[in-house]
C-alpha cells in the first residue's frame, strides 16, 4: 500500500507540474513580443549525509534563494530546510518518472528559474539520479553550478587512513550476488582499491564473494559517517564478518576494499578513537 500511494503522489506531483508549464506557455504566447527571459541556472547544492549541521554556510544560502529545490527525497530535504529555517518550494525528482520530471525541470531553467537540485544525501549526482538534468543543462545551455560540501565517498578514503593516491568507486552495489560478483570482477577486487556505497544486504553479498575472490585484501567499513553511531572497522573479510555478528546493522555503509600492495598492521581494530588519540598512537604531534 505505501509504495501504491508513492507511485500515486508521484503522478500527481508530474501532473501538477505539467499543468504549471502549460499556463506559463499560454502566458509567454500573450507575451510574444516581449523580450526571452534571461535562462536561469542550477545549482547542484550537497548537503549533510548524517549531521544535519554540516550543512554550508554557501548551500544554506542558496537553498533559501532558489525559486525551486528538485529533491530525491522531498521528506527528509524538508527535515533539513526546517532544521535551518529555510521555507523553500520542494519538488520530487527520482527515483521514478526521471526523464518526465527533467524535461519539466529544464522548461523552469529556461523560463529563468534559480533551481537547486539535491540528493536525499552528499552530493548530487553521485550515486543519485540528478545526471540526466546536468547533462540536459548543459545541452541547452543552463548555466550549472556545484555547491560542494559533505561526501561519504571522501570522508570514508580520509578516514580510512589508507594512501589512496588512486582508487575506483562502483557506487551503490546492487542487491543481488550475481550483480555484485559482476561489479567487482570488473574492476579486479584485490589488486585496486576500490570503494562503494552498500546497505546491509549488499554487504553481506559483497563479504561473501571478497571471501572468495580477494580474501588477502584489507577491508575499512565506514558506518553511519557522521551520526553518533559512526564506527569506522577494518580488519580481514573474516575478520569483518565476526564482528559485524556483535553489532547493529549500520543504516548507511560505505566499504572500501584495499588491493594486493597495501599491508598495514591495524592497532585497536574496531575500537572508536578520538583524532588525538589516533594520531598520537602513531606519534604524530596533535599541537
């Protein structure tokens, strides 16, 4: 029933927006010898992927002048703006009717309208439907513009404490083992490091075939970045495995897979750290 009435406000949503464009249509052949408005621009704002107050001071601003937000999930932007203060318009854009919502979005941006895309968390685009609207954007012309911020992707590489001068991202794993065996087989598990987004089911797919096809390789799992419940695990995929059995599944995961040259001895493994102490057990002045 829930996902009956999401399809259903979804198609209201697309029809309310069509609407609007035929008015303002019928309004600009009134108009017609009126001057072309100026087009307007999107803006592709990130916002917290835990801490609601790791929002910028930039993206703040942006989010209350844009004359729309396109959001992935209009329910938890609209917790976010509230927590802010900010009283914006919001409108749904993903995960379904994409092509629909776009063309509507990109009518708005020549008509003039500031935009501010977002993703339900980090940045947009990554990992996020938001491409297709950025590629028409500047197909067309529209100015687009990135309010950089929070990322899972690089807080979780900084965090590892890994010397990832390089490394691949695969994004969100797929939920299944065969879609997931597919992924990291391309990209040669174990010889690269690599990093992806994943929930509990995938990753519990993604250990078992690691298990398998990389079991030489270090694994760092960053849990719930950002949130009190941040733990940050590394350790073997054996070792990952064990003690993921004593703990909650984290809600938003993102796994990193070292490859064959990295062979670092882990103090403390899975244990909380403060930066201090992380950094004095290496001898490294905090001053």
């Amino acid at each position: 029933m829930p996902r009956t009435n999401g399809v259903l406000r979804d198609k209201r949503e697309i029809i309310s927006m069509q609407q609007e464009r035929s008015q303002q249509r019928a309004c600009a052949d009134m108009t017609a010898d009126d001057p072309q408005p100026k087009p307007g621009i999107l803006f592709l704002v990130a916002v917290p992927i835990g801490n609601v107050d790791d929002l910028t001071v930039r993206a703040i601003r942006i989010l209350r002048e844009a004359d729309l937000i396109a959001s992935e999930d209009p329910g938890k932007t609209r917790q976010l703006l509230s927590h802010h203060g900010i009283d914006a318009t919001l409108t749904s854009y993903g995960p379904t009717n994409i092509k629909e919502k776009a063309d509507i979005l990109l009518d708005r941006l020549h008509r003039g309208a500031q935009i501010a895309l977002v993703s339900d968390c980090g940045s947009p685009v990554i990992a996020d439907p938001g491409a297709l609207l950025v590629t028409l954007a500047h197909a067309h012309g529209i100015q687009v513009i990135s309010i950089p911020g929070p990322s899972a992707l690089t807080a979780a590489v900084a965090l590892a404490g890994l010397p990832c001068e390089r490394f691949v991202f695969l994004g969100q794993l797929p939920e299944t083992r065969a879609g997931i065996r597919r992924c990291l087989s391309t990209h040669s598990i174990g010889t690269i490091d690599a990093v992806a987004f994943c929930n509990g089911t995938s990753l519990e797919l993604a250990l078992d075939i690691v298990a398998d096809v990389a079991p030489q390789c270090t694994i760092v799992l960053a849990c719930d970045l950002t949130k009190p419940n941040e733990r940050i695990m590394h350790g073997t995929v054996f070792q990952i495995r064990r003690d993921l059995k004593n703990l909650p599944t984290p809600e938003d995961i993102t796994l990193i897979l070292t490859g064959k040259r990295k062979r670092i001895e882990w103090t403390g493994r899975n244990k909380s750290a403060t930066p201090a102490q992380s950094l004095s057990s290496r001898r490294i002045s905090t001053r």
